[in-house]
C-alpha cells in the first residue's frame, strides 16, 4: 500500500487554518470550525498562489468554487 505525500501549509486566515496538497493534485482545506474538505485536480500552480494570496478564502471563492 503506497502512503500519498503531501504537502501541508498552515495558513493565516479568519475562515482557512491548513491547506493541504497531496501528490494526486488534490487539496485538503481545513476550515477554523473543524470542517474538512477536499477539492480535486487543483495542482500544484494554483496550491501555489493560493498561498500566496492575500486572502485565502477569497481566493477560494473566486478562484477554486464552481470551477
């Protein structure tokens, strides 16, 4: 049995604690009110500017949901 890597950032954010990239190219999003989720075939481009965007839950919203 192969054991994903992955690559888990701990974020500042009001709404993100912890998003997580495994090496399927899906994320794991940790929310501060214990809720996880798991976004698939994000990669790591967008994981990338998703941290470094100012505010990760807006960069959710208008980058990551519906798309």
């Amino acid at each position: 049995m192969k054991i994903a890597e992955v690559t888990e950032a701990p974020v500042v954010s009001s709404w993100i604690t912890d998003i997580t990239l495994a090496d399927d190219d899906s994320v794991t999003v940790a929310l501060n009110d214990g809720k996880r989720y798991r976004v698939e075939a994000v990669g790591d481009a967008v994981y990338q500017q998703w941290l470094n965007a100012p505010s990760k839950g807006r960069f959710f919203h208008e980058q990551i949901k519906n798309n």
